[in-house]
C-alpha cells in the first residue's frame, strides 16, 4: 500500500495545530501563568436563546415517533434553503436558486473539499497572507508542486500587505482558480465594490473560477461593501461562494454552513453545480435535523437581533484593540468590518519570534503572520473572540512589555 506523498510531505503542522502545541507546552512548564488566547478564531460568547430554544424543540421532535428524523435531504432542508435566500440574498438584491444551495456543516470542510471539482494539473492563486486550508488542500492533491524556502513552486502568490493597501493584485500568468475571502481572514480588511468588480471581469475574461469565502460577512456595518461577491454583475458565471454560521451565530461548535453553486457555472461545457451535487452525494450525509433547526431560527426576527448583538461585542473588543495599539504608535489594520487585528510587529520582529514573546512575557496567545503565508512575514494576528475584560486586559499586557 502506497501512501500519498503529497500528505505525507506537507510542511510542518497545521498552523493552529502548531500554536496549540506550543501553548500546551508552555503551559505544562508554567502552570500558573493566566494565558490569555487572542490566537485561534473561536468564539466565546453562548449560543443565543432562539437559537438553543430551537434545537431544544427539535430534539423533543427527534425523541417522538411522529417528530423523528432519519438521513435529511442530501443537500439541506428546503426550509433552510429559503431563509438562507431570503436573509442573505434577496436582501441585497441577490436571486439564488434553491437548488444552488448546498448546506454543510463548515467552510472549512467546503473550501477543503470543493478543489476536488479540480483537474490535477489545476493552476491555483491565492491572496498572500492566506487562510492556510485553501493552500493545504491543494497541496494534498499535488497541484502546487514543491515546497522551497517557504513558497510553493506552482503557486500563483497575490501579495497582500501595507504597501498597497491590502489589495491583491491581479495574477500576471494564467491560472484556473482564485481565491478570495473577504471580510479577509487573517488581514480583516475589506474589499469595495470596484475592487471586487475588477476580480469578475478578470474571471469572466480569462476563464477563471474564483471561490469566494464569505464566513465573516456579518461584521460588515458598512452598506456600501458587498457581502456577497453576487452583487457584482457576472459573477454568477465565475464564482462559487462559501458561507459559515460560525462566526454569524457562534457555530464553531454546532457546525452549519453553506455554499452556493450557480447553475451558471460551466467550465469546459461540464456544470460545476451538478458535478458538487454528484460529489456531496457521495461523500456527504448532511447536516443533522436539530443543527439545521438551529441555523434557521438565525433567520427570525429574535434570532436576528439576538446574534447582532454578539457580533456588536465582539467589534467592541476588536475596537479596543485596534484603538488600544493604534494609540501606542503599533501599525495596526483590519479590525473594522472583521473580527480580526492585523498588527505590523514592533522592530521588524519575526512573527514567531513575536509569538513566543507575547506569550512568555506577557501570557498573551495571537498567531504570527509568517502561518499565513510568505507576506504574512513581519505581522501578526489578534482576534476579537474573547470577552471584553479579557480583551482590555491582553491590550494592556501586550502594551506593557512593548
């Protein structure tokens, strides 16, 4: 039996299995440090009530023979489907066919399984710094090529940083797919509506797909910034578009998703909605009855004010961040619109040089940039999923020992 050797070879571990293994560590040798954790982008805050007095009226259903549900429908139920559409499309102008919505149980899980709608030799673009799962993946099915110093040898690099204002370039060669996440994880920066539109027209141009990751969309509060890359014209021809409740709703531990396929995406006269129906299908046996319960009552008009409610908490502690070392002379970007702090580190540190700096002096745990991609190199990560006090009290730490 013969092991894949893309798997096998990956660089080092995951770049959250690597920072818990260095806390876990630490933690060992220093038991009585008080860690506070700004790394990982994991909510804090409960689930709200409409949403668990949902999944409680749902579980009594399951425990009924009336009310009892086997294997769902493959791609979600229908009740679902529609106040997806309508809360998060038809909203902004957006028409979204049922049959173009796929529920799943993370972007993670779709964004890792969707290149398998690639070819092998696909060529692959990505924003750098980059969410590491659309890099990964793609590693693990051989299209990238060698790892050397750093970069990827068949890896088209969109570098993101402070010189141009977090905007990627486009590619300068062809490639077959680009991807985007936008409100950006990890940088949190946005991109306007001409920003976007000029991403559609190079797609549609050079026959290019583009998977858009829309997890964060909730932290958008400005009306003009699209949440969904569908409101630009065309983009139904070029773009597969991945959504989370995670953040929204505080998912991370229920698991809810979707993504939407336009029928409308062809390439190479083949129907990328058909052949991710085909692939679901297969591999996937949806999402449970009482999650999806869960993930509708987001939809009503208490699960809507509920859930921004605690997307407001979180933007305050990214405010507080952001502010707390904007004021200390620290370059700081994102943290509007995205939970996400993206810091310049102080004295062209490393970035794990910075990690193990805030962490050991001031028992402070964020991501260095250098996880994220070879541009991520000289900044770091902080998010906004703790609680407030948490928050104020990392701020001052990080400020004292700088």
């Amino acid at each position: 039996m013969k092991i894949n050797a893309c798997l096998a070879s990956l660089p080092a571990g995951y770049l959250f299995a690597e920072i818990a293994k260095r806390v876990k560590e630490y933690a060992a040798e220093n038991p009585n440090a008080d860690l506070l954790r700004l790394g990982i982008g994991d909510v804090t805050r409960p689930l709200v009530p409409a949403v668990v007095e949902a999944m409680k009226q749902a579980a009594v259903e399951m425990g009924t023979p009336s009310g009892f549900r086997g294997y769902g429908p493959d791609f979600g139920y229908r009740w679902l489907i529609d106040a997806i559409i309508d809360g998060d499309y038809r909203t902004r102008g957006v028409e979204i066919g049922p049959d173009e919505v796929f529920i799943s149980d993370g972007a993670k899980s779709d964004v890792g399984n969707l290149q398998e709608l690639f070819g092998p030799d696909a060529a692959i673009a990505v924003t750098d710094p980059v969410y590491p799962v659309y890099v990964d993946s793609n590693a693990m099915a051989g299209r990238l090529g060698e790892y050397v110093n750093g970069r990827w040898t068949r890896l088209t690099y969109l570098p993101c940083n402070a010189e141009n204002g977090f905007v990627p370039p486009l590619p300068d060669k062809p490639v077959d797919v680009i991807y985007l996440c936008y409100p950006n994880n990890p940088t949190g920066t946005v991109l306007t509506r001409d920003q976007l539109k000029v991403f559609v027209d190079w797609a549609l141009d050079n026959d290019a797909l583009i998977v858009y990751d829309a997890a964060y969309k909730a932290f958008i509060s400005d009306g003009d910034i699209p949440r969904s890359i569908y409101e630009i014209p065309g983009a139904k021809k070029c773009a597969m578009e991945c959504c989370s409740f995670s953040k929204t709703a505080g998912f991370t531990g229920t698991r809810c998703a979707y993504t939407v396929v336009p029928k409308e995406l062809v390439f190479g006269g083949v129907s990328l909605n058909r052949v991710w129906g085909r692939r679901q299908a297969t591999k996937f046996n949806g999402v449970s009855y009482v999650t999806q319960r869960a993930a509708v009552a987001v939809y009503t008009p208490e699960g809507q004010k509920q859930t921004m409610e605690n997307i407001a908490y979180y933007q305050e502690n990214a405010r507080v961040i952001r502010e707390g070392l904007a004021a200390a002379g620290i370059r700081v970007f994102g943290g509007v619109h995205a939970p996400y702090i993206w810091m310049k580190t102080p004295a062209d540190m490393k970035s794990w040089d910075f990690f193990d700096l805030l962490l050991k002096k001031a028992h402070v745990v964020g991501t260095p940039g250098e996880g994220f991609g070879p541009s991520g190199e000289g900044y770091f990560r902080l998010t906004a999923f703790n609680t407030l006090e948490n928050t104020r009290e990392a701020v001052d730490r990080i400020l004292r020992i700088l």
